[in-house]
C-alpha cells in the first residue's frame, strides 16, 4: 500500500512543479502555491476571494478574431462582452441583452436587426487609452465584425460571421484576397453600419432568425477596441482588453492564467431567471439576487494535461472545482453514479449533465488514402466506422460517461433527435470485413494486415495527444481496428499543435470533441458546409447536396420542415462517412463546500462572475 501511495505521487509532485506551484508542508497536508514572475510565491490576502480550478489542455491565446478552442474561449468569455448572452439559470435557454439595452429589432423577414447598446460601459483600463475611460460604442462592434473578415487577421472562425452574409462584406473580403491590399476599416460596409453613438445595424442578404444566439458568444464576437488591437499588432493574442468582468493579470504560457476582477467594471447585479420548478435554481437565486458581479477578485487556471495530478489536486483542497471529472476516477468519485460517501462527508457537490457535445473521428476528404467519393473510399471510411468500438471505449475508457451518438447533431440543440438510429452507432466487425473485402481491401502478403487495392500498403496515421487517457482510448481503437486487418500508427503531439495541422489539412485521422455554444443545431452543420473548411469543415467535406441542406436550414424558421432538413442531413453524413461520432459526454463537476453558486452554463461560457468563495469554510 504505501509502495503504491509513492508511485502516485511523485508524477503528481514532479506534474505540479512543471507547472509552476511551489511545494510545502503545511500541518499535516499540503500547501499549493501558484509562483509569482520572479519565481517566489505569491502572498494571498486572507479575504481575498480567489477560485483555483484547472484546465486539462493548453490554451493558444486570447484575441476573440483569432481563438477557435474551447479552453481558449473560456478564457476569453470571461473577458469580452458580446451583445447577449444565455441566463445562467435558466433550463431551457433564455436570451438576455447583454451589452444591449434590450433584444434587437427586426424586420419581417429576418434581414435587418437593428440593436441599441447601452450607454456607459467601458473598457478595462490599460496604458493605449493614457488614462482615460474608454466608453463602448456601437463602432466597436463594427471593427470587431470586420477583423473576422480581414485575410491578415487568418481568422479560424470568420466562417461563422461569413455565411450571416452582412451585406457588402463578404464581398469586401474576397476584393481584398484578389488585390491584396491592406484591407480598409473605415470603408463602409452597408450591412454593418453605426447608425449612431449607440445603435448598431446589420443588414444580411438572406433569412437569418436565430442571428441573436450567434452574437451572444462573446468568446468570439465580444467587443475589442481597435486602438488596442493596432497597438498591440501581432502580440493581440498576448494583451486582451475587453468589457468583461475580468481582465488577465498573469500569464505564463501553458502553465498559469491568473484573471483579475475588472474595476472598470459597471453595476451589474446577479438577476437570473430559473423556472419555477427549477428548486435548484429559484436556490440559487434567493440567495445571489441582487448581489453586484462579479463575487470574486482573482480566478487562477492552471494547465495539468494528466488526470492524476488534476484529480488529486483537488482532493487536497488546492483546487476549489475538478472542472470535469477525469473518467479514470469515476468509481471513486461517483460509484453508482452518486457522490462518493468519504467525499460527501466533506461537503463536497457534485454536478453531472448530459454535455450538449460529441465525441468523433475525423477524416481528412483530402487526404490520397481514404478521402474523396470514390465508392473504395467511402467503403474504407466506413469499414472503419463500422470497426469502432465506441460502446467499449464508453465503458471502459470513460467508465460509462458517456451515451452512445448516432450522428455529429449534439444534445439540446435542434437536429438533435434522442430516437435517430443510424449505422453510426453500430460496430459491426463483419460488415466491415464485408465491405473491405468488397472494394480489393485484402491481405495478399500473409502478414495479416490488408494492403491497398493495388497492392501498396495500407497504413492508417491518427494524429493523438501524450497523456494517458487518451493513449487508453487509442488502444481500443487501434484492437478494433486490428479485428478488421487495419494497421493504425499514432502521431502524438501537444493539442495546438495538432490543431493548427488540422486547420492546414495536414493530417488523416484524428479524434477530438466538439461543444455547442448556441442551442441551434445550424453549428453542427457547419462540420459538413464545404465554406467552414479551415475552419469548423475539420473534414474539409465538399458535396454541394449538403452544401444546399445547410443554407436551406440556415434561412428557415424552427419547426418541421427545418427538422426535415436535419435528418436529410444525417442521412448523407452517414452515407459518406467524413466523421465517425462516438459519443456524447457525461460529464460531472465537483465542488469544494467553499464554492457556492456554481452551475455549469449548457452553452455559454462564462460563469466565473456567479459564483461566490466563503473563505470561513476553507481549512
């Protein structure tokens, strides 16, 4: 017993100082400090009201025009401000102005909305402004929109802004590609005007109905002020300003992100609106209502890749949340799917939600081995869809965390249909061998791995990260695969780095996961769109029958004719094979007694202003 307590430690001890915490003995646990720049620790004040929690995967930066991943976005959200946002309580989702004095106008056909943002919100103070308080206006949200559109800004989501088709600026950007010249923004875009101080108008040249939801994610389109980004040029990744209720304090890279409250921040009280069956949230509410946001002073996230030292981090009081519980420590955190008893006697909550995401396999329609529509590529695609054993990766990988998904539509969005069944979701090892079989995927040299039709060898390369859990996942798949006769070789590397070979196209296989940021199922679809490749087209799909269905659903009002379009949608995803989705998380968030007020937001973000740190009840 005590070999083994020392085998898990010391990878915790030696994770942690990789990372930046200093070590010492404090009574008779431990005590955890975050170092300063110089390396020395850093005092606390003793009412101070600091969250600690931990990321499991690097973030890449913090401008909005130039971030694409989740761990990114968090940070972000927490910092800018879009022009709505999702109520923290409400089940389902509620829209609510945000920077805007109220929902937006429309006309009848959906085209112009127009919104009028509030008077007196400013930014958070730094040296570009030299002093003096900068007031958000409705150009800000202008420069903003047109940074997504600007080929020097390489945007990896200016896909999602594109396909709202403001009018003039679609067209701006490819002039801009085809001149290259610098790209002009005081040139007036007549879909993207101030029409005063405070009134903002957007002109689309199709049916957008749900255009608010795509404007409440400030994680992307929350307000910059254009001095601070031409200040800052190419380090805007590096020095955030925003109107959010925090602004970064210290950065150190992959390691530590420290948020500071924003003292520039205005007056605004904790007002959600659970529904009146809602017993945990109308809690909720009786007990923040009317509190000034945010609660807290300081939020520290730190980057632990491995689960181990996550996970026990926690258990030692260092951090106040485990932000997803790692699936390795299932049984002992929530056996039966309750809160462990050894861990409820400390007061600890726990919250576990079916997470509006999807777990999938992705395959490059570029790639010379299995992409394209030629019938032996399909058939390859899937073959090795049909040899995924996502229900065992479930079970044993994730330890039941997890439902099985049947296409890439995610929980709680529109699309999304718990009845759908689809050949998605079976693993049929015979019918895969069948179809290899079929299209001259044999094995002719005896080695019992398959080769090419014409005889060259058949090697499989999925992209993967290093850590532990995800080398656990990449076993079952690579023993299921090699039931078929497919031999799979993984390529490992840090999680941005993979990416930006995703975004370029450079890659064949990979597994990854996927959120929704709004309750409509139009983003999901964007995996299909041949215009997100780049972007959210992680498969760099190109079929101009899904190209139609997406701008079909896009224009349409909810109901059952858009329903219609999802499941065609479905269908030919299946058919063609460019994602294997797996699955669809459960996922659990433990608190510590001292954090109050935590509720993990189904769509947005930012969360950290809701919740409150009783330091009395800390150890």
């Amino acid at each position: 017993m005590m070999k083994h307590r020392s085998q898990t430690r010391r990878p915790f001890f030696a994770s942690l100082a990789r990372h930046g915490f200093v070590i010492a003995a404090f009574g008779s646990g431990l005590l955890l400090t975050p170092l300063a720049q110089g390396g020395e620790a850093k005092p606390a004040a003793q009412d101070e009201k600091v969250l600690r929690y931990a990321l499991k995967t690097a973030e890449t930066g913090f401008d909005p025009a130039k971030v694409q991943d989740l761990y990114s976005r968090i940070i972000t959200q927490h910092i800018f401000e879009g022009l709505y946002t999702f109520d923290y309580l409400a089940r389902p989702f509620r829209l609510k102005p945000l920077t805007a004095a109220a929902l937006p106008e429309h006309s009848a056909d959906f085209k112009t909305w127009t919104i009028r943002i509030k008077p007196g919100i400013y930014f958070a103070a730094d040296p570009i402004f030299q002093g003096k308080q900068r007031e958000l206006t409705a150009q800000d949200y202008v420069y903003s929109f047109k940074r997504f559109a600007d080929p020097l800004t390489n945007s990896p989501t200016w896909d999602g802004l594109e396909e709202q088709h403001l009018l003039g600026l679609n067209e701006y950007r490819a002039e801009i590609e085809k001149s290259k010249k610098p790209f002009d923004y005081d040139k007036p875009i007549p879909g993207l005007l101030a029409l005063d101080r405070y009134t903002l108008q957007l002109k689309l040249a199709e049916a957008r109905p749900r255009l608010p939801q795509l404007l409440a994610d400030g994680s992307l389109l929350g307000a910059v002020a254009r001095e601070v980004i031409e200040a800052y040029g190419d380090k805007s990744m590096a020095h955030p300003v925003g109107t959010g209720p925090f602004k970064l304090g210290h950065w150190r890279r992959s390691s530590l992100i420290e948020l500071v409250r924003n003292p520039d921040y205005r007056e605004r009280f904790y007002d959600a609106e659970p529904n009146a069956d809602d017993a945990e949230g109308q809690a909720l509410l009786a007990r923040f209502k009317g509190r000034r946001l945010p609660m807290l002073d300081r939020v520290e996230v730190a980057i632990i890749e491995e689960n181990q030292p996550r996970w026990l981090s926690f258990l030692n009081g260092q951090f106040d949340l485990l932000y997803t519980l790692p699936e390795d420590f299932t049984s002992q955190a929530i056996p039966g799917g309750k809160l462990a008893p050894n861990l409820a006697k400390r007061g600890m909550h726990c919250y576990t939600v079916v997470a509006s995401d999807v777990l999938f396999t992705v395959f490059n329609m570029e790639d010379p081995l299995l992409g394209g529509f030629e019938p032996g590529h399909i058939a390859l695609r899937r073959a090795i869809s049909l040899a995924t054993q996502a229900e065992r990766e479930i079970q044993i990988a994730r330890r039941g965390q997890a439902i099985s998904a049947q296409s890439i539509m995610l929980p709680h969005t529109t699309g999304y249909d718990a009845q759908f069944k689809s050949e998605n979701g079976d693993f049929d090892p015979q019918r895969a061998r069948a179809l290899l079989d079929l299209y001259g995927y044999v094995d002719r040299n005896g080695d019992g791995w398959r080769e090419q039709p014409d005889g060259s060898p058949l090697l499989l390369e999925s992209l993967t990260t290093p850590d532990s859990f995800q080398r656990q996942v990449d076993e079952i798949w690579a023993k299921s695969l090699a039931q078929i006769g497919l031999l799979v070789k993984f390529k490992s590397a840090k999680w941005p780095e993979n990416l930006k070979s995703l975004r370029a196209g450079k890659f064949q296989i990979w597994s990854l996961a996927s959120s929704a940021s709004s309750p409509d199922g139009q983003d999901a679809l964007g995996f299909f769109y041949s215009p997100r490749i780049g972007g959210q087209n992680y498969a760099r799909f190109n079929l101009p029958a899904m190209d139609k269905l997406y701008e079909q659903a896009n224009a349409q009002a909810d109901g059952p004719e858009r329903e219609a379009v999802f499941r065609e949608a479905k269908r030919l995803g299946v058919a063609y094979a460019p994602y294997r989705a797996r699955g669809h998380r459960l996922i659990t968030d433990i608190a510590q007694p001292w954090l109050i007020g935590y509720r993990r937001p189904q769509f947005a973000l930012d969360w950290w202003q809701f919740v409150d740190v009783d330091n009395n009840q800390k150890p």
